[in-house]
C-alpha cells in the first residue's frame, strides 16, 4: 500500500510542475499524513495507556480525594451533631444545676427564715416566761417579806401583851383541850 | 438508836438506881440536855475535839455543880469527857424512856414560855395520858420562842398549842 502510494506520488508529481503558496504539495500531504498516522500510532500505542492510566489515577485520586473528603465532611458533620447534642446537653444540665441551686437556695432562704422565726419565737417565749417567772418571784418574795413582817409584827404584839395572866390561861387552856381529846 | 447509845443509857440508869435517886437524876440529866441542846457555844464547846477532855469536863462541873445531884455531874462529865458530848441528847432521851419504860410510863417533853407548878405539871400530865392513853411522865422545858401556849412530845407524837404553832399557821394562810 505504502509502495503504491509512493508511486502514485511519483507520477503525481511529474505532472503538477508550479505549486501553488497556499496549498501544499501533495507528497507533503502524504509524508504529513504518513507522519502523522506514525505520529497518532506510536501515540495511540505508547502513549494514551500512560495518559489514560494518569487520566484514571487521577479521577481515582479525585474521586477518593471527592469521597474522603465527602467522609470527613460527613464525619465533621456528625460530630457537629454531636457537639451541638452536648452543648444542648450541657446548656440542659447548666439550666437543671442552675434551677436546683436555685431551688436549694431557696429552700435554705426558707429554712434560715423558718429557723430565725422560730429562734426569734423561743427568745420572745423564754423572755416572757423569765419576765413572768421574776414577776411571780419578786411577788413571792413580797408576799414572804409581808408575811413575814406581818408575823413579827403579831411575835411583838403577843410578847407584849401576853402577861402572866394570859400565859397561865393559854396553859390551861391547853391542858383543858388535851384532856378532852383522845389519840 | 445505837447500841453504845443503849450501853450509855443502860449504864446511866444503872447509876441512877444504885445511887437511889432516880426521879431526881432524871430531871438533872433533862435539864442539862435541854439547856445544852438550846445553847450554841456550850454545843461547840463540849463537841470540840481540839478541847482537852479535862477541860470539858471543868465546864460540866461549872454549869452542874451546886445546882445538880454529884452523881447527875458525874454521869454528864463521863459522857462528855469520852467525847460523846454530840450524842447527849440521844443517850440522855433513851435513859428517861428507859427509866420512865421501867414504871410503865411514857415521857413527855413540854416547851413552856414559862415554868409549871406541881399542879399544873399533874393535870398535864394527867390529860396527856388520857389523850394518849398511856402512862405519861411530863419534863418541861422553859422555852421563850414558843411564846406562848405549850407544846408536847411523846415519842413521836406531837401535840402543838403554842403561839407560836398559830402564828405559824398563820403565816401560811397569808
């Protein structure tokens, strides 16, 4: 095939004698041609199995980079779910530890309040019944000052007024009760 | 009672009859105890241990000498110079219920602001034993706080007609 062509070629060219700037001489075309079928297969042979293979790895390494990243993103995402669920978590117990503290404070506010009232209550019982108790005991005390007083008031008036005469019928009247009463 | 309470009673008596004067020892003994008993410093005097027995006895001579039987003095002086002057009343109260057991009577101590004459003394102790229907012997002591009335013991029962007693009484009814 190679040798017809040349010799078409041959013949081709006796008979063109002026070539035209434009359009190339036919041999050029089939030397251009034949380089480049030789060019398209040595490429087509040698290289395109090396730029498809490149091609492939990096697609694959495309596509990995594409499904790694799809992972870490999807894992990141996950994990920001978590985050958040524990930040949720987190606000949640703040807000729980912040309403029980809350409500222990107030319960203590509520005991201390309750305890001064109750200790405020006792002071005011405990004053009243030392304040009645001294009452009570400083009108004892009168009352045993006046009784005694009163007795030794009466101890003089019977001293001097009890005469031998008295003394004697105080005697008998004794003597007389006594032997009028049996034990 | 203790029994060398009992010993110091019996061994009293036992004087008293040996010497043939019972009644008499009797009220000197009573006598004694009572102003004993009434007198703060001559209590502490006899009961002092720091006092030498000799010189107790010196005071018990002073006090009884002249107006109380020698044997009386004795009896007084051996009880307090053996250092029992603290248990007198006691040993003394047993010796006249002892003596007044011995005549199947009951002894009486009456507190009187005054003193009582032999006929008063009788019908007291005439109307005590009625009351008590027992046999009572009356020893009377002279005793001012009860400023009137008398009071009686008899064992122990006490029959209170003093002023004393009243004003008591009347003292807490104020």
């Amino acid at each position: 095939m190679l040798a017809q062509i040349f010799v078409l070629a041959a013949e081709a060219g006796e008979k063109v004698e002026a070539s035209n700037p434009i359009i190339p001489e036919i041999d050029e075309m089939i030397w251009g041609a034949i380089a480049f079928v030789i060019v398209f297969v040595l490429l087509r042979w040698k290289a395109w199995p090396a730029i498809k293979k490149s091609l492939q790895d990096r697609e694959d390494k495309i596509t990995g980079d594409l499904e790694h990243a799809e992972s870490v993103r999807t894992q990141a995402d996950e994990e920001l779910k978590g985050y958040q669920a524990q930040l949720a978590d987190a606000r949640n117990d703040a807000g729980q530890i912040i309403e029980e503290a809350r409500q222990a404070a107030e319960t203590v506010r509520k005991d201390l309040i309750a305890r001064a009232e109750a200790d405020a209550q006792a002071i005011r019982t405990r004053a009243s019944d030392d304040i009645k108790a001294a009452s009570e005991r400083a009108m004892a005390d009168v009352q045993a000052k006046v009784s005694d007083l009163s007795i030794e008031l009466a101890e003089r008036i019977v001293q001097q007024n009890l005469d031998r005469a008295t003394q004697i019928q105080l005697i008998e009247n004794y003597i007389n009760e006594v032997g009028g009463t049996r034990r | 009672m203790s029994s060398r309470t009992e010993g110091y009673a019996d061994a009293a008596l036992a004087v008293a009859r040996a010497e043939g004067q019972l009644a008499a020892i009797e009220d000197d003994l009573f006598r004694f105890t009572r102003t004993f008993e009434g007198n703060d410093s001559l209590r502490m005097a006899l009961t002092d241990p720091a006092m030498p027995a000799a010189r107790r006895i010196s005071v018990v001579e002073e006090l009884m000498g002249g107006k109380a039987l020698p044997a009386s003095t004795a009896l007084i002086s051996a009880i307090v110079g053996a250092g029992r002057a603290s248990e007198l009343p006691e040993i003394v109260n047993t010796f006249l219920e002892k003596a007044a057991s011995e005549r199947d009577h009951e002894v009486a101590e009456v507190r009187s602001a005054i003193p009582l004459d032999e006929s008063q003394q009788e019908r007291l102790a005439a109307a005590l034993s009625q009351a008590t229907r027992k046999q009572v012997e009356v020893k009377v002591v002279v005793d001012a706080s009860v400023l009137g009335g008398l009071v009686a013991r008899i064992g122990d029962t006490v029959i209170d007609g003093s002023v004393r007693h009243r004003l008591e009484q009347l003292k807490g009814t104020i």
